[in-house]
C-alpha cells in the first residue's frame, strides 16, 4: 500500500447501545437490543430499534426535512469525529470525504407520505416538497456535509449488506490515492422505520418470529428460522498514518487488506466458493497466513442456508487454524442491513485492548453443518488479539472481507 490507513475515531449506535463502549459492553455481557414494536400493516414484530437523542448534533427544523437514516448518519459522524479528537474547526473541509454504506434509505419518508395521501383522498398536495432531496441515493452522506460543512467529496455505496465494509473500503483507497486527507466511512441502516422491508422478507419466509423477541433470530441455531429487521449506523474517522501520528491521535486500528467479488450466480443464494476466494485475497493482500487472523466475525445473517453456505466457506479457509477464533453479533441486535458490517466491526475493536473476543448470542441447538472449529458461543474467549477478518454479504451477490490490525505503537 502507498500510504498506511488507520482508523482514529467510532462514531455509532446500535439497538443495544449509542456509542462504542456501551455496545462492547452489551456483547460481552450478551445483551440483546431486540424487542417486539408495532410495525403498520404487519402487527407486532421482533426488530432492532435505536435509541439515541436525534437532538445532539441538529435542529429539529432539519431533522423534520431530512430522513431517519439521515440522522443516524448525522449523529454517528459526529460521535465519530468527537472520538478522534479533531480539532474541526481548524480543518480543511474540502479534504474530507463521505463514504457512506447503505441498503435502501428514504424508504420511511416516503411510505409515511403515501399513508397521508390515502388518508386523504389521494390529494396530492400532501406530498412532500421534500421528497426528492430525501430519496436520492447520496441523501445519508449529502445531510453530513450539510449538518458539518463539509466541501469535499461525498456519496453512498450502494452494496446490499456488504455495503458497511464497502463505505469503510472506499474511504481507505480515496485516502490512499490522496484524494481526501481524512475520510468518514462505514454503513447506515434505517429499515425497521418502513413495513415494507418487513413484508418483503415474510413473504420470502426468512423474517425471523418467536414469542421472545430476543430469541426470533437465532444464527448458527438449527431451529433458525429468519432475521430481525434492525437499524442503526456505525461511521469511522480514517486517516493516512503520518498524518494521525503528526496531530498525536490515538490510532484504534490499522486497515491491512480488504476485497470485494460477486457471485454472478443468484439473486439471493450465497455462493460459497466466491466467499471463500473473497476472504483468501484479502488475507493474500494483507501480506498475511491464514493462521495469522484471530477473529473471522461471520455475517450469519440467521437464514437457513445463507448460514450454511458461509459457515462451509470459513471452515474452508480457517479449518486447519488453531489460533483462529469465530463470533457473530446479529444475534443481539438483528440485521441492520447497510449498517451491518460496520457495527460488527465496531463490536470486535476494542479487543485489541481488552484481550477478550465476544460471543455469540448463546446457540442452543448448534447446527451440524455451522459447528465451527473455535466458535465463541455464549461465553467471552479471553485472547491476545492482533488480526481481525470481517465478513459482510449481500444480495445479488456481493461480498467483501476487511482485515484489520492491531496497531503498535
């Protein structure tokens, strides 16, 4: 790599916790973020709600005009750039850049206008003037640069729920090409807000039920039976090292290597033999042995066979390593989409500090063909840990693998 890329700053909030901490700590303590709410159209269902104050970081006046994931993203860049301790006034804003990871967005603005039209003989004058900025696939990275006045560049990647690795991929190379000299990346989710999201995956019978919340998405588990639909966002501070360690910022992490393929093979079926090339590039480029990764942290989405098909993957790659160890958070807080990758990353970070490696939602009924060697159910591994492997899949066949590692000073 031309230029050593480090993260510096997390901003983020999760169904289980608003900023890094409280989330580490809901993992190691098996806290889930999953409770039953009223979703429009669709009655009581299990999902992931996020609880942070959409007050901090902007008006109520831009809050009514901008979107749900808007604020999510608003409030995890700035959490983010509070956490790398920038001194922002004194930055150059034309060399920051946006990279944002998303699924769907908007989606809730405009189901809430398409309510009011019918609820209103389908005047049109109920629709929203706002409704264009709101939908335009930039809108999450567009409201950061409005809310902190930020001229550089700015735009989302659209990649299914491997797009929190792919914002976090993106913002590495503009910093390596010297395009930007500090980057905001990561993923963002608003899909609990939207019954839509929740009637599409009912009617592929993958939306995960039980009459505990916190039990309706259980990966790994033989009796799985879908996901729960979760929201949240997590957005990191990315420098280029020299310039990190010229303002003496505590550095987090250090980007080592990272891919991305497609499967060109299914819409939503996982293809187990592109994931497995997936991950053995990226650990190729990290100029590493699979022996080397210490943590792999799984999708698992909580899908029959999409749990299947990574788990052969991993076991593939990493079966024959001792040192490697597996863990998987959508058991606490459901699938936050676009957001996914990223908060998962988050939640293995502080391991560098604190030697442990965080469960598994306890997995009572372990399924034979997803019993992996090393796998962290329900009980903290304490470890030395230098490498982590983050996995982050998507429909249509997306997939993308981010190493990062401990950083010595």
């Amino acid at each position: 790599m031309k230029h050593r890329i480090v993260i510096t700053g997390v901003g983020l909030t999760a169904p289980n916790g608003n900023n890094i901490n409280e989330f580490r700590n809901a993992l190691l303590e098996g806290k889930s973020g999953i409770t039953h709410t009223e979703i429009r159209h669709m009655g009581i269902r299990a999902a992931g709600l996020c609880d942070f104050d959409e007050a901090k970081y902007q008006s109520k006046k831009t809050r009514k005009r901008g979107t749900r994931v808007g604020a999510i993203s608003i409030y995890c860049a700035n959490e983010a750039i509070v956490d790398a301790k920038l001194d922002w006034e004194n930055i150059d804003k034309d060399r920051v850049g946006v990279y944002l990871g998303i699924t769907e967005h908007g989606n809730v603005e405009t189901e809430n206008e398409i309510h009011d039209l019918y609820q209103n003989d389908l005047n049109t004058e109920f629709w929203s003037h706002h409704h264009n900025p709101r939908t335009v696939a930039n809108n999450p990275a567009g409201e950061v640069t409005l809310n902190l006045n930020i001229t550089g560049p700015h735009y989302t990647i659209g990649a299914a729920c491997a797009a929190g690795n792919l914002g976090i991929i993106q913002a590495a190379q503009m910093l390596q090409l010297e395009e930007v000299d500090i980057a905001l990346a990561g993923g963002v989710s608003e899909s609990p807000q939207t019954f839509g999201i929740f009637a599409a995956f009912a009617a592929q019978g993958a939306l995960g039920e039980h009459e505990d919340p916190t039990l309706a998405t259980r990966p790994l588990d033989v009796d799985r039976n879908g996901i729960v639909i979760s929201e949240g966002g997590a957005i990191y501070t990315l420098e280029r090292l020299e310039d990190a360690k010229a303002r003496g910022a505590e550095i987090i992490a250090e980007i080592v290597g990272f891919h991305s393929n497609s499967d060109a093979s299914d819409f939503v079926l996982p293809n187990t033999q592109r994931q497995i090339q997936c991950m053995n590039r990226a650990i190729e480029k990290a100029g590493l042995e699979v022996s080397d990764i210490d943590i792999v942290s799984l999708h698992a989405t909580g899908t029959k066979m999409g749990d299947i098909q990574e788990c052969e993957a991993v076991s593939q790659v990493f079966g024959y390593s001792d040192n490697t160890y597996v863990n998987c958070a959508k058991g606490f807080i459901g699938h936050a989409m676009g957001a996914a990758g990223a908060l998962e990353l988050a939640g293995n970070l502080p391991s560098f500090k604190d030697g442990f490696i965080h469960p598994c939602k306890k997995i009572e009924n372990i399924d034979p063909k997803c019993n992996l060697k090393n796998l962290v159910n329900g009980e903290k591994v304490q470890k030395e840990v230098n490498y982590i492997l983050n996995n982050s899949f998507g429909m249509l066949g997306i997939n993308s693998s981010l190493i990062v590692k401990k950083y010595i000073h």
